[in-house]
C-alpha cells in the first residue's frame, strides 16, 4: 500500500511521464468520489502538472453540478476524447474551465474498481483542437492510480 508520501511522489512523477509522452501542456489526475456526504458526486484533483513551467499544484475540486454530463461521461464511458473541447458533448460545459487554461482538446480516460470510475486522467492541450491518437493509452501504464484503488488519504479502512 502507498503511503500519503509515496502517492503524491507517484502522481507528480506520472503526470511529468504522461506531459512528455503525449506532448500535451497539462495533465490531471482526478478522484471521483460519489459517496460525498451530500449525495453529490465530487470531482478532485489530486495532481496537476503543467509542463511549460514544470509546475505542480493540487487539491482543487470542482463543483459537479455545473458538469452533469461530463461527470455522467466519466461514469460511462473508459475514455472522452474531445478533439475539439468546446464543441459537442460532453467537454461543452467545461467552457469556462476551457477558456481560462487555453484548452482547445482534452482527452480523459477513467479508471476503474469493481465497475465504477474510481479516477480520471486528463490530458489538455492548450491552443487549437487536436486529433488524438492511440498514444493516450501508452499513459496508462504510467498512472499510480492504475496499481491501486486510492490516495491513502481518501481510503476508508
């Protein structure tokens, strides 16, 4: 098991992995936690990287009752591949997000335990819309979340 110390290691490592890799400005690395006290699904961000800046930041959360159906997507589907992020569902509603970072494609791909999306990768790049390719899936391997179930400071012993 990871300690809290091990985990945040292991994100900042994968997101740099990840940026380099796919050459993309931004990557994330997001909890969804459907069993918030208020019923209500929420979406943190445990990791984030920026490779221009070589910057790491973390613990924001969004409020997903402005994003149903991205959020609705991240329980469906194993990936959201938005060659353009503010046209069509379900990045759309992601629009401010979208244009205060400059994101022109987002490309997300969900993990999963015992069915249900447990965490969300997020690759961005910044500027006009991009094509993604089969190359997302190289990331995977990178991502501490995919060798275990959650950050030691969100498990419930």
């Amino acid at each position: 098991m990871f300690t809290t110390g091990d985990f945040e290691i292991a994100v900042r490592r994968s997101t740099e992995t990840a940026a380099e890799v796919l050459n993309v400005s931004r990557v994330d690395v997001w909890l969804v936690d459907d069993d918030d006290d208020d019923g209500e699904t929420a979406l943190t961000c445990v990791g984030h990287y920026t490779r221009e800046t070589d910057a790491h930041s973390e613990r924001k959360q969004l409020v997903t009752q402005e994003y149903l159906t991205y959020v609705e997507a991240l329980r469906t589907h194993r990936a959201i591949d938005a060659t353009n992020a503010h046209k069509g569902p379900p990045t759309t509603e992601l629009s401010d997000y979208l244009d205060a970072n400059d994101i022109g494609a987002v490309s997300d791909a969900t993990l999963r335990s015992e069915g249900e999306t447990i965490d969300a990768l997020c690759y961005e790049h910044v500027g006009v819309p991009r094509a993604w390719t089969d190359e997302r899936s190289i990331s995977l391997a990178t991502s501490p979340t995919s060798r275990h179930r959650r950050s030691p400071s969100t498990d419930e012993s």
